[in-house]
C-alpha cells in the first residue's frame, strides 16, 4: 500500500506492477491530483507505450462508472496529459540534463 507522495513499485515480472500503477494514478485522478505532477518511469519503450495505454484506457473506463459530476471533471481533465506522465529511465535522465540551468 502506497500512500500519497513519493514511492517506488518494483518487482518481478508478472507480479502486478502495471495494475497497481494504475490503480494510484487512478486514486490520484479522482482526488484531482494533476498527472503532470506525478512521474512513472519504466526501462523500455515498450514498457512505457503499454502504461501509457493502460493508464489512458482505465482513466475513460472510470469516467464512465464515475458517480458524481464533480468526479467526471476531475477524470476528463486527467485524460489530457494521462501519457505526459510516463517516461523510460533514459528519457526522464535526457529531459533533467538537457533542461537549461537557472
């Protein structure tokens, strides 16, 4: 069980890593966190394609179950940067050294 703030899921292949992702960004959604404050980093691309779509897909299934307007909202808003969130190690590495210094 992960709380809200910074955590790290690893495990095995085929243990649940995907569906428990989901699930917290899912949590997330529905509490109105934005999903461009949170960061999933996998090592493949193929990895990266498959949470992204997974993440995307479960964010329109729980739009259609959701129970209150207010929680529609906060999940159609999510559907827009849903992808944004998710990056391989060698990408999320790029995009800090390649930003200019401040």
């Amino acid at each position: 069980q992960l709380g809200r703030g910074h955590g790290a899921i690893t495990a095995s292949a085929g243990t649940g890593k995907t569906h428990t992702l989901l699930q917290l960004v899912l949590r997330e959604a529905r509490l109105g966190t934005k999903l461009d404050r949170i960061l999933a980093v996998t090592f493949t691309r193929k990895g990266t394609l498959e949470l992204r779509e997974r993440i995307r897909d479960g964010l329109a299934a729980a739009t259609r179950v959701a129970e209150t307007e207010a929680e529609v909202k906060r999940l159609r808003e999510a559907l827009g940067p849903a992808g944004s969130m998710v990056e391989t190690v060698r990408g999320t590495g790029y995009r800090f050294t390649a930003q200019p210094s401040r």
